[in-house]
C-alpha cells in the first residue's frame, strides 16, 4: 500500500464532504458553514496537495500527462473557489441580509465538488 496516496484519497474524500456540508448547512447555519470550510475543508485541501506532490515525485511522473495536468487546472481552480466560498461563508455569518452571500457560498462549494469530479474521471481513467 501507497501511504502517500491514501492519503490524497483520504484529504480529497474529506474535502468534498466538507464542501457539500458547507453547500448544505450555509442556509440554516452560516456559522457552521464557515467552520466546516475553515476547520476541515482547508486543511484536507492542503493534505490532499501534499500527499499528490509526494505521489507524483515517488513516481517521477511527467506533468505533460493529462491527467496530472487535469489535476493541477481542477485543485488550482478549486483551492480559489473554497477560499472565495469560504470568504462568502464568513461575510454571511455576520450580516443579517446576506441571501445572496449564502447562496453564492452554497454554489461555489458545488462547483468545487463538480471540478473535483472532473478530476476523479480524469485519474481513473487516465486519458492521454
């Protein structure tokens, strides 16, 4: 067994529970949101880039790959959306008219998960 890959797995499994809680508890509980997002989505983002660094050099795979290359466009992207809908998720919690914040925060945390989807498909089938 890989450690270093399970725990990309384990650090981008954790991340999209995070996101969907978040997506999923912004409207009835901004506070929760804003801490899932800080307390678990960040960290596991970080876990899962690190252990796919280690991966990567342990394998001396090739950025030119298109998955790998997939994988760095989908993370970069959605590392700027969570700390987008994690700045949302803040600004919601402390404002009483913040509607659009929460909405705004629930679909950037869904489209970070959609990415990551694109993501999985491109490692597991691994085209090019």
């Amino acid at each position: 067994m890989n450690p270093a890959l399970f725990l990309h797995i384990l650090g981008a499994g954790l991340l999209v529970g995070a996101l969907l809680t978040a997506a999923v508890t912004v409207r009835t509980s901004s506070r929760l949101a804003f801490k899932v997002l800080v307390l678990a989505a960040l960290p596991s983002y970080v876990l899962m880039r690190i252990a796919a660094e280690i991966v990567r050099s342990k394998q001396n795979l090739d950025d030119e790959v298109a998955w790998i290359g997939i994988g760095y466009m989908t993370s970069e992207t959605g590392f700027l959306l969570l700390v987008a809908a994690t700045i949302t998720a803040y600004l919601t919690q402390k404002r009483t008219d913040a509607g659009g914040l929460g909405k705004a925060t629930m679909v950037m945390s869904l489209l970070v998960v959609a990415l990551y989807t694109v993501a999985v498909w491109a490692m597991t089938t691994k085209p090019l």
